[in-house]
C-alpha cells in the first residue's frame, strides 16, 4: 500500500517518515524528549534509531526516557516531567502505543506548569488554569490501535483506587502522527487478531448506526478490510479509516464493557473480554441491524469463506476462524452483576442496552 497524507485534527502521515521528520524539523525545535518504554526501545530499536540519526543529522538534540511502561501513573508521570524539564525539551516525540502516546499529551500540556497541577487535575477531574501553551507532541504509533492518538484524552491509572482517570482537554491533541505498519512485525500474533477483531466491531456498529454517509462508507471499507486481510499494512490502513471517523465512545458499547473490566482489572487485556463477549454481543445487536447495513454486510462476507444467509453463522466462523489456538482467557474476579453496576458507575449514560442484557453478556463472557 502506498504512503499517503491526511489531515484530520492533527497530520497524520501514513509510511511517510520523511514527511513526518520534515514536520517536525520545519518547526524549528531544538531539544526534543523521546518517551518510550523499555520493551518497546528493544523491539523497535531499527525505528528508533532511524529516528535519532534523523535527529543527530539535522544537529537537535534528545533525550530518552523509556519509563512509560503501562499503565501510566502519577508516579510515572512527574519522573518524566522532571527529565523533560531539566532537558528543557520543546518538543516531545513519543515512541509506543496508547500508554506511551498518554504519558506523552499530559507531558506537553503540563511540562512547564505548575508541579500541583498534575494532582489537582486528576482529582477534580477538571483542567486547571493553565498558564502556558502546551508543548506540540509528534507521535510514533508501534500498534495498529490509534484511537488514543486520534483524540484529546489521556488516561492514568490511580493506583490507590484501582481505577483509570480519563484526562481531556483540546490541547491534548498530538501536532503530528507517524504511523508505520512495519512497527507492527514485533507484535505477537494474537495481538494483531484481536486488533482485527476490534476494527471490524467498530466498523459493524457505526454501519448500524444513524452516521453520516461519509462514515458509513469508511466502516464500510474497513470492515472489508479486517474480513480480507491479504497484509499488515493493510490492517494499518483499517484502523486508520476506523478511528479517524471520530464516531461517538457511546456507539461501541461492547468497548464500554472491555473499558469496565480494565478498570478494575487494569492489568487483563482487554482484547480477552471483547474476544469472548464478541458473538452473544452480536446475539443482540444483529436484531436492530437496518436492511441497508445487512444487505451490505451480506455482500462482504460472501467475497469470504465465512459466507452465510445468517449473519451470526457468518460472524461466529469469522470469530472461530480468528482463534484456532490456545488464547489467554479472561479472568473475572467480580459477579457478572457487579460488572453491570461497574458499567453504570463508569458510562452514566449508558442506554444501549438493557441491565439484563449487558448481565447475559457479561456471564457469558466469562463461562
């Protein structure tokens, strides 16, 4: 597939390095912060270093920080505050993936603010009075997930409630984005299957959603994608498509119940819940598909070996055929009706779906 260039809220250059380093350069900046994690330095060590020869040959100068392992915390969060501000950075590059691109939007906005302004942030949960513009942050994305690049929020998970706190803010955006799907050939193979399986999820809710036709016929293509999959670049072009429509968090109620057990559970990939909650998910969302989106999801599938007049026949071989091996199950320590409380307390909201609904899923989930 070829590089090509989009401008959304932010530029995103999809296997344009050059033109990516040209952003970055044509500003100006002289001391740039790289934030990693140390597993990602060591898997991505080519792009890494491709990055800082780049840097060395146009004479700017960087620091490397890799301790943005997940899941971010406070603790983590003004150790990189420290190096960055003693580095003087004017610029962060950020190497990795949601966590990494997280740690990354709160060091720009609050890198030269007040050192309270952290705490008080994430316990009020509102912005506090900012007295500088925030620092611009160039991304690097080494997973096909991009929806925490794509938009102003940033997550940190406090330690002493077991709990995510969701920061947003428009200067949270990244200036720029740089996404290689060569970055992807570190990723174990499960982990692109589950990132498959989360792009065709978001495709199929936004086609059975009121969108515009704009939207409906980007999840349209990526849906396509995900079922056709022929390389890794093209997985890289789905999750682009997928996550620039900029569709409402409350479209993906599937994603609302994974993001409920991750907060509980921060360490459970949250991949393992949308796999085993996917098909009695669809049990109930296939029953308020229109007859445009299904005749269309129809006509997708019967280009594939999934082919079938029923559509949960065709959804459920597709799931199966995704997982022929052994896979990590998810671990659900709470009753089922625990997690539908959790759900409310977190998505108030939350109107997609009846309690005995989301009760079912979530029990069959963990069977």
């Amino acid at each position: 597939m070829d590089e090509f260039f989009a401008h959304l809220p932010m530029q995103v250059y999809f296997k344009d390095q050059d033109g990516f380093l040209d952003r970055l350069f044509s500003l100006g900046f002289k001391r740039v912060f790289i934030l990693t994690d140390r597993h990602v330095a060591m898997t991505c060590h080519d792009m890494l270093g491709s990055i800082q020869s780049a840097l060395d040959a146009k004479g700017v100068a960087y620091r490397l920080f890799d301790g943005c392992a997940p899941p971010i915390t406070e603790d983590k969060l003004r150790e990189a505050v420290e190096s960055g501000r003693a580095f003087e950075a004017d610029a962060i590059l950020t190497l990795g993936g949601g966590s990494v691109i997280d740690a990354g939007k709160i060091l720009g906005r609050l890198l030269y603010e007040p050192a309270d302004f952290l705490s008080a942030w994430l316990k009020s949960r509102e912005e506090p009075p900012f007295k500088n513009t925030a620092l611009p942050v160039f991304a690097v994305m080494t997973t096909p997930s991009l929806q925490g690049a794509l938009n102003e929020q940033a997550l940190v998970y406090d330690d002493d409630d077991s709990r995510y706190i969701r920061l947003k803010d428009e200067s949270l955006y990244p200036d720029a984005i740089f996404i290689s799907p060569s970055c992807y050939e570190h990723l174990v193979k499960e982990r692109l299957l589950y990132t498959r399986l989360d792009i065709m999820i978001r495709a199929f809710e936004i086609m059975q959603g009121d969108m515009n036709p704009f939207a409906y016929d980007r999840a349209k293509l990526a849906f396509e994608a995900t079922l056709t999959l022929d390389s890794i670049d093209t997985l890289g072009y789905a999750s682009f498509l997928i996550h620039s429509i900029g569709a409402p968090k409350s479209v993906f109620p599937l994603h609302q119940m994974s993001d409920t057990i991750e907060s509980v559970h921060p360490r459970t990939p949250h991949n393992a819940f949308l796999r085993d909650g996917v098909l009695p998910y669809l049990e109930y969302r296939l029953e308020i598909l229109d007859e445009k989106a299904r005749k269309d999801i129809t006509t997708l599938f019967s280009k594939t070996p999934y082919a079938s007049v029923d559509l949960y026949i065709a959804f459920e071989a597709f799931v199966n055929t995704l997982f022929t091996g052994d896979v990590p199950t998810t671990e659900l320590s709470e009753s089922p009706s625990e997690y539908v409380v959790e759900l409310k307390r977190l998505f108030p909201r939350f109107e997609a779906l009846s309690d005995e609904a989301l009760y079912e899923i979530f029990k069959r989930a963990k069977e």
